[in-house]
C-alpha cells in the first residue's frame, strides 16, 4: 500500500472516529438469540443506544430508525412494540417545566436486567460441568424458557397481527405514522384492558366526529364505556342513546 492510499485510509479512519463511538454489551451481540431476539430486533436495539449515546436522541421518531434500518415504518413499529412487550425496553416521560415541553425517552434497564440475568443463569449451570454439555443444555434451556411451547407462541402472534391492523387504520386516520408512545397505548388498550378491536375502532370513529383525535379522548371513551359496561356496537348504540345529550 502506497503513502497515498495509507494517507487516504488514515483520513477516513479519523473522519469516522470523529462521527462518535457507541459502546454496546458484548453480551448482547453475543447472546441476543438466546434470549429470542432475531437479528434485526438486536439491530434495532443498538441503534436505539447509538442514537442516545452519539447524537444525543433518547427518543428517536420511527422516520430517524427508518433511515438508518432501511426497513419500513409498520414493520419497526411492531418491532418496537415487542421489545417493549418484553420487557427489554420500556418509556419514560417527563416535564420540562421551565420550557413547557413533555418529552420521552427510551429505558434500557429491562435489557441490561435479562442480559444480567442470562449470564448469572450461565454461571450457574456451568458449575461442575463439562465445557460443551454446559453450552447446549443452557442453550437449549434458554430456548424453552423462552417459548414453553407451541399454543403460546401461536396467540402472541395472532395478537402482534392485530395490534398492527390497528396501527395501520390509527396512521390512516390520523394521516401520520403513529409515535412509539402512541403504538404503546393502543397495545395497551389491546393486551392489558382487553377492549375488543370493534370497540376500539368505534371509540376512533367517535373522537373523529367530535373533531378530537388524540389519544386521550380515545383512552377517555374507552374508559367511560369500561365503566358502563359497554362492550359492542350495540352497546355503543344504546349508551348514546340513553346518555349523550348535548355532547360530551
């Protein structure tokens, strides 16, 4: 190699150390898919932590991963939701009062946790046994830990397809791609209140004719309707009726 070309890689070797460095766990590059994560889940997880510790984004919008993922805005978001579903990562939202702005950012000690955990669990198991009989059982009891079995993988998937059904009719209404926050809560309304997907779209379709299409008034039908029983169409059709006078 030339001085030239020495000079020329030199250069560039700067140019790139000058754009930051991230440091992420060896133990997450090394054991992501023992903790059932497939390789962009893992992907998506460092860029998360070079976002925050290189440019300063504790919260990066899902435009900016799409950027450096090159994969679409759904599939992240659905990404995104499982990380969280996890445990591996989670959101934190604050006040600035002084500026008068609510910010997020993303929480990483669900992860640091399991990767702490997993290694521990390793620690462990290799006490008093042979090198490679270590390796494959721990291995193989990581996976079934994991996914116990077949029928529970199978409705988390149906569940993943539906809350992203949702999330396409949300951006198509609202006429955006929803927030990481905004995929939580409609998750939330899904996995953790149990309201049926009929209900939700109605509450949507609600919020709509009264000209206040936010998450708030959603979660604030959902939550009236909770109250008064209200489960179906019909429901909705017959609390309207019973309840709604002047407006809401």
């Amino acid at each position: 190699m030339d001085g030239t070309s020495w000079n020329t890689w030199g250069e560039g070797a700067a140019f790139g150390l000058e754009n930051g460095m991230a440091v992420i766990p060896y133990a997450l590059l090394k054991n992501y898919r023992k903790l059932n994560l497939s390789g962009s889940e893992a992907m998506l997880l460092i860029h998360l932590l070079s976002f925050r510790q290189v440019e300063g984004i504790d919260f990066p919008s899902l435009e900016e991963l799409q950027a450096v993922t090159g994969r679409s805005i759904p599939v992240i978001a659905g990404e995104l939701q499982k990380l969280m579903k996890e445990g591996f990562i989670s959101i934190d939202g604050d006040n600035d009062e002084l500026r008068d702005i609510h910010y997020e950012r993303y929480n990483f000690s669900g992860l640091y946790a399991k990767l702490g955990a997993y290694l521990a669990q390793m620690r462990q198991e290799a006490g008093g046994r042979s090198g490679s009989e270590r390796t494959s059982e721990a291995a193989g009891h990581q996976i079934r830990s994991a996914a116990p079995d077949d029928s529970y993988a199978r409705p988390a998937a149906a569940e993943t397809e539906q809350e992203r059904s949702l999330f396409s009719i949300f951006e198509k209404e609202f006429g955006r791609p929803l927030s990481p926050m905004e995929c939580e809560s409609i998750s939330g309304w899904v996995d953790e209140d149990r309201y049926p997907e009929e209900l939700i779209l109605l509450a949507l379709k609600e919020s709509v004719f009264a000209g206040k299409v936010h998450f708030r008034y959603i979660d604030r039908i959902l939550l009236e309707w909770a109250r008064n029983r209200v489960k179906n169409a019909q429901d909705v059709k017959a609390y309207a009726q019973k309840f709604r006078g002047g407006g809401r």
